[in-house]
C-alpha cells in the first residue's frame, strides 16, 4: 500500500489536545512540515469531551480552506486510546475515561477522526520524518514532559497505548521520579535528573532492548545536558521534530490508518477494507 505522502495532494490537518493548549496545524505529508502556522486554543478549564469538540471545531474551521473538504483529521490526547475509546485521562477531565471520544469528534466535525494517544502520534512521526526515520528495527520514543509518553515502533508500524512511563521503579510510579515537570518541581541539577533517567532507561531497556531510544518532550532541546550523561547500551538520541510531534503524526495517520490496523475503530470502514 503506498502511503499518502505525494505532494500533490493537500495537506492534512493534525490537532494536538494537551493539559493547557489545543494546537493544530496543517501538515504537508511531504515532507512532515506545517504548511500554515500553528493556531493554538487554551484548553478550556473543564476540559470535558464537549468542550474541547467545541475548542477542536474552532480549529478545523480556521483551516477550512487549507486542507480537503472531505479530508480525515488526526487528533492526539493525553490518553489511552483503543479503537477510538478514550480509555485513560492524564491532565484532562475524567470524563474521558470510557468515553467514545473518536465518535463524538466525527458526528461534531463531520469527517473522519483518528484518534491517537500523544506519545504514540510524536513516535510515528519520529519514525516518518524525524529522528528515527527509515529505522529497519525496534525503536521506543518517551516524551519527558508532565509525564511520560511512550511508544513503542517495529520497522514503522506502531505498538499502541505502551503507556511505559508508568513502570513501577524503586516503588515509584516512574513518571513521578523522572519526568521532566519532577526536575523543575523539585529543582534538580540536570546531573541529579540523570540519574533518575538512568535507572529509568536502564529498566526499559531490560524489559524491550529496543535498538533506538527517541527522546522526545520540550527539554530534549537541551538533551546535550543529560543525554551524554545515560550510559545504557540502546543508541538514544534527542527528537527531532521537537513540539511539532504530535502534530504530524497525527496528520500522517489520519491519512495513513490502514498501515496501523491497531487503531482502527471496530465498524468503521477502515475495518471493512482491512478485513476484506
Ligand atoms: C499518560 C500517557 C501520555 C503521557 C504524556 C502519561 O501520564 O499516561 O497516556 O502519553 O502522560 O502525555
């Protein structure tokens, strides 16, 4: 199956729902690049399935114009996500725990919805267009941010909902001890963080052996700060696409959801074509 990637087609819009900003932006799938500038939404306060449809509609509007008419549209969230159920909730409502969330964003918006946990969306396109591009192997990314993403990639088709930044580590929820939000909370040096990130690394990798470890979330930009100071045996290296992640994974697999058959909603016809 070839992927929708060709440049003539239009670009297609992905949306990043997070604890305090709704962003989107048109992705080129080209080359993995915004083709407008990002607009971003403050999430609303009570961050209920509703409102944030109605903060993600403001947002397919202002982009009407820009991408197809009919065109599908990727959205992230902080949350498990199974077959378009919200199964999870980090930093926003509880209400989205069990909640049918692809569905309502379509019968809101009229198109069709991928919906995709955060990290797994920052992995994919680590693995289309950024830092782990082309990789023939195993590949995990973590985000290191409020909390900690994961996702797991084997030769580009991704694992879905690993939620790894919950292993239980020394007794501790692992994202409680080494998310980048701990460092800042409790002022850590970038040499004390490290040696949370090494214990927690160390322990991933005993579990996966992944070939690459992508190191993703807003502080990788400082990655020469800590990255050289994990001694583990797995290649890391610091994400490329940096906040646009999220973004263009969710654009590059709304337009590409037949290649990831484990996030394709049951009764959709997505599933009919996968199952014909
Ligand atoms: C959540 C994940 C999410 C990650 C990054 C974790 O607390 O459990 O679903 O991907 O934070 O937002």
């Amino acid at each position: 199956m070839s992927e929708a990637t060709a440049a003539s087609t239009p670009p297609v819009l992905g949306i990043d729902i997070g604890g305090s900003g709704i962003k989107g932006a048109p992705v080129d799938l080209s080359t993995g690049e915004f083709a407008a500038d990002r607009l971003r939404i403050d999430t609303p306060s009570a961050s209920t399935p509703e409102n944030v449809a109605d903060v993600v509609a403001q947002i397919v509007e202002h982009f009407g114009g820009q991408i197809a008419a009919d065109g599908p549209i990727g959205i992230t969230i902080p949350a498990v996500v199974t077959h378009g159920i919200t199964r999870s909730a980090a930093n926003i409502d509880k209400s989205w725990i069990n909640c049918d969330a692809e569905k309502i964003f379509e019968d809101k918006l009229g198109r069709d919805i991928l919906l995709v946990n955060d990290a797994d969306a920052a992995g994919v396109a680590e693995v289309k267009y950024g830092a782990a591009a082309g990789h023939p192997g195993l590949v995990v990314l973590t985000t290191l941010g409020t909390g900690i993403g994961t996702a797991i990639l084997y030769r580009g088709v991704l694992v879905p909902n690993s939620e790894l930044g919950h292993l239980e580590i020394d007794g501790y929820d692992a994202e409680k001890r080494a998310a980048s939000s701990i460092k800042d909370k409790e002022g850590l040096s970038y040499a004390k963080w490290a040696k949370r990130l090494q214990r927690y690394y160390e322990t991933l990798e005993a579990l996966l052996w992944p070939d690459l470890i992508v190191v993703g979330g807003g502080v990788s930009k400082d990655s020469d700060k800590f990255l050289p100071l994990i001694d583990i045996n797995a290649e890391m290296v610091p994400a490329k696409l940096r906040n646009t992640a999220g973004i263009v994974g969710a654009a590059w697999l709304a337009a590409n959801r037949l290649q990831q058959p484990a996030l394709v909603r049951e009764g959709t016809a997505a599933e009919s074509a996968l199952v014909e």
